[in-house]
C-alpha cells in the first residue's frame, strides 16, 4: 500500500476575488515538481482550507491533481468537524485519483482522546484509500501517543504528519509504534527540524517551506540520504531565520509573503487585519523580502 516519503509540499491557496486563483495553483504545482519534490499535499492547514466550502476543496483537489499528472502523489486534506464531510471528501479525493488523504482531529470543540479514536475509526472504516494522520497541536486537540499506537494496527492508516515539533513526541510516536511491529511513515510538519528528525528515523515532511524553498528542502532530504550530514546540517540552518520571521504575523500571511517573492500572486487575506495587524504586518513583510533576496542569491550563486 502506498506510504509517502520525502518532500511534501504542503500547499498554499491563491485567491482572487475571493475565489481560487486556478492559473496560480497550476503555476505552483509545476514549479515544485520541477524543482523535485516527492509530493503534494493540498486542503491544509496552510492551504486554509477552513475557508473553503465543500465544493471548493473539490475543485481544489481536483486542480492539483489535474496539473501533476502523476509526476507525483497527491494526498489532499479531509479534515472537518463531522466524519461525515471527511468520508465525502475522501471518496471525491478517491473518484479523482489521488493517493491518499490527510486528516486531522476535529477541532473548536474539547476532544477525548475516546472521541477522537472514534472519529478516525470511522472514517477509516468508510474508505479504502490510504490516510495519512495529521497531528496539529497548534489548532486541534493533539494526537496522544497511544492512540497513534492503536490506530498503526489499521490496514489503511499507514503514515502521520507531525506538527508538533517536538522532537520528544515525534521519538515517542514512532518508539510505541516500533514496539508493536508495525510501520507508519512519520513525516514532519515543522521545517525545523527536518534534518533532525530525518536522522531519527522520519522519513521525509510535509511542510509550507517545501513549497516556497522546495530547493533547499529537497536539497536537506538529499544530502541526509547521500551521508553528507554537514551539508544539511548548512541547510536545515540556513531557512531558521526565515521560518521566524514568517511565524511572526498572523498565520499563513508570513508564508504568503514569502511564496510571492518567488513570483506567486497570492492575493489578499482572507481573514481582515486591524489597523494595528496591519501596519506591524507591512514591518515584518518587508523583512521577509530582504531574508528572501539573501537567500535566493545563495541559491543562484
């Protein structure tokens, strides 16, 4: 059964008008399959999919398939709030051909882990695509590890995403893991620590930083594999002061920003900025630029 490893870009979404910019998201997908990452993984969290309906997460789904043409998977997100939408998606992402899906927990409402297990359940149990797990403390209740352990026994939940960025959490995800025999594919969602978590047995990301420096990101994955650890120690380096600076605005505006530096139109916010957001926004966009320039020279040099 198919298990993702590598690059995976976790996909912006461009607006216009309101609406899904089509001819920007064709751009994007080309322009990270040409620079080599290993996949694509659409709806997410930086991808907003909060702010999109039902049909448009389809239509989203279905672009980006479309434009990769089987260069490389793409594993769209499913996460919503009710089994039921997800289970909807998951068959659309089936009908469309794409590999597998990500889903995260449920969020706004409190979670046990109890409801949490079944929800997964129940989505895994109405579907015969692969599903990748999807772990966000940042904006849903988090993943414990023994239920990451638990659900690892299903046929068809075969890799995590991990957004933690805990390099603690992700070593006790996969040792419970580990200890039962089984064998997700954990993938980071923390371009931080790529390098890192490669080395204790990750086996590649899911991160926005893929798409906006799929260069460096896959040039960290390829001298891991080639034992040249000082050289993606130079680059896992080399993106920390960037992630700052994207990190230190309103999320995903700070990825946004950079992704248009590399040519990109991403269009407006989709959630308003205070006077107050804004003027401290156009300050920090403007240091994104100059991080951006520094490091694209070092790229073309």
């Amino acid at each position: 059964m198919f298990k993702p490893e590598g690059i995976y870009v976790a996909m912006m979404t461009p607006f216009e008008g309101g609406r899904i910019n089509e001819a920007v998201v064709r751009q994007m997908v080309d322009f990270v399959i040409e620079r080599g990452v290993h996949g694509i993984f659409p709806v997410g969290s930086v991808g907003e999919f909060v702010h999109l309906g039902f049909e448009e997460k389809v239509f989203l789904m279905q672009i980006v398939h479309d434009q990769a043409r089987g260069r490389v998977p793409v594993t769209p997100g499913i996460t919503s709030t009710r089994p039921e939408d997800s289970i909807r998606l998951a068959k659309k992402a089936r009908e469309i051909g794409c590999e597998a899906v990500v889903i995260a927990p449920p969020y706004y409402y409190p979670l046990s882990q109890e409801n949490m297990e079944r929800y997964f359940e129940t989505v895994s149990d109405a579907i015969d695509l692969p599903i990748i797990l999807y772990n966000i403390p940042l904006f849903a209740p988090p993943i414990g590890t023994d239920l990451v352990e638990r659900l690892s026994r299903r046929k068809n939940i075969v890799a995590m995403k991990d957004s933690s960025g805990s390099m603690v959490d992700l070593l006790h995800y996969m040792d419970k893991v580990r200890l039962i025999g089984e064998d997700l594919s954990f993938l980071v969602g923390r371009e931080d620590i790529l390098f890192p978590a490669l080395m204790v047995g990750a086996k590649g990301c899911m991160t926005a930083t893929s798409g906006i420096l799929p260069e460096i990101m896959v040039g960290i994955y390829n001298a891991w594999r080639d034992g040249d650890y000082e050289k993606a120690r130079e680059l896992q380096l080399s993106i920390l002061l960037l992630i700052r600076a994207m990190f230190s605005v309103p999320f995903p505006l700070g990825f946004k920003t950079a992704l248009e530096v590399r040519g990109f139109k991403m269009g407006p916010p989709q959630q308003p900025l205070s006077d107050a957001e804004y003027s401290r926004f156009a300050e920090t966009k403007n240091r994104i630029q100059e991080i951006m320039k520094v490091i694209l020279h070092g790229l073309n040099s």
